[in-house]
C-alpha cells in the first residue's frame, strides 16, 4: 500500500491576519478544521504538523497530532520555500521512521472547509494518473481570463491576446483556479525534481464554497457564514 504523509504547514506569525492558524472560528483554532480532516482521511498514512511555534505545536497536541521537533528558524520566515520545507519534512520523517514515503499531501491550515472526503476523493484520481502532482481547483467561470486585465501605464491591457478571447461565454474554453486545499506531489517529484507542483498537474475539482481561503479578516467572516449556512441544510 502506497505510504501518504500529510502534512499540514503552520509557522507562527502572519500579516494580514495575527496569529492565523490559530486565530478562532467557530470557538475552535482554525488549524484544528484541517488537523480533524486529516485524521478523519482513510487514504493518509500518516500526518504531521511542521510548526515553528511551541503555541502552534500545544494546539496541535490538543487535536491529536503530536509535534516532537519543531521546523528550524530558517525554514520558518516569510522568504522560506514550501518546497524547501517539504523536503525538510520528508527527510526527517523517514530518517525518523526509517521507511520511505510515496507522496506527500501538503494542506494548508487556511483552507478550514476542506474535509477528509475531499482528501481521500484527491487522492484517488492521484493514484490512477500518470502525473506527478495534484492540485485542487475551483471552476472560475465567472472570472474568466477573457475578461481580466493587467494595468500598467495608466491602461488596462488584456491577459489574453485578441484571438484567445471568444465574445461569446459559451465559447470560452473553461477555466480553473488552484485553491490551496489539496496539493499531492510525488516524493521524487519534491526531492529529485525540486518542485512541488509540475508543469501540468492533474487536478481535483471542489466547488467554490469550500475552497475559502483565510488571507483576510473578511475571509474569516465568509467562512463562518459558510459554516452555518451549511449547517442549517
């Protein structure tokens, strides 16, 4: 049986929302959604929390993963690669564990409406391509890149070039945006090829109302409306 390792990024400090992974909703650490899907995956092998922070490590402790080492100081400032800290991650798991992984499933504590079945439905179509990584994504229909724009010199100039930009919606080749839930890359793909996401990645589709990602305040306030809307279904 191919060997899973979540594993879940977490460093202390953040800019546009203090003390993020912690940060409560719904009376409970936002890492503590992510932490309960993982746990809950039937495809996981194993999971681990990569904190820089002995607040972060506690809370983790609380929801049932158990942080033995914390991530070096230099893997944990704003410059730091994910890539460089998977690789970290790997490496000591399996000097640790003595045994070699698989693939490794990196989910993010600011995606907290992502769900064990999610992780488990990703992991799936992972096992049965012939792609080297994964990516969950949203359909962006409604923000298609026929209608976005760069601005520069005072003008909005198109992403796209005039021919690759059907009039019509109907005629627009569909479009998808990566939502930071779910990212699966193989172990060679991480620790032979440097990259975590390759140059065509197969996919795993979610729709948009759990592919909120905590950035902002706001998102805070999205998710929880989500949250109990979805409760009262």
């Amino acid at each position: 049986m191919a060997c899973f390792l979540g594993v879940i990024p977490a460093r202390a400090g953040s800019k546009g929302v203090p003390n993020k992974n912690v940060v409560a909703l719904r009376g409970k650490p936002l890492i503590a959604y992510t932490i309960e899907a993982a746990l809950e995956s039937a495809k996981l092998s194993d999971v681990i929390v990569s904190t820089d922070s002995a607040d972060i490590a506690d809370c983790a402790g609380q929801y049932g993963i158990g942080v033995r080492e914390l991530r070096p100081r230099h893997l944990a400032t704003d410059e730091a690669k994910t890539l460089d800290v998977l690789s970290f991650e790997i490496a000591r798991y399996e000097s640790k564990r003595a045994k070699k992984i698989d693939a490794v499933v990196l989910l993010q504590p600011t995606c907290p409406l992502r769900t064990a079945a999610d992780i488990d439905a990703a992991i799936g179509p992972f096992e049965t391509s012939t792609a080297d990584s994964l990516v969950s994504a949203y359909d962006a229909s409604s923000v298609h890149p026929a209608i976005m724009y760069y601005y520069e010199n005072s003008r909005l100039v198109p992403v796209l070039e005039n021919e690759q930009r059907p009039s019509r919606r109907q005629d627009r080749k569909p479009a998808y945006v990566r939502n930071g839930a779910i990212y699966i890359s193989s172990r060679s793909q991480v620790m032979e090829h440097g990259r975590v996401i390759a140059e065509s990645p197969s996919a795993y589709f979610m729709p948009w109302e759990r592919s909120i990602n905590i950035d902002e305040p706001f998102d805070l306030q999205l998710a929880e409306w989500l949250m109990s809307r979805n409760e009262t279904k």
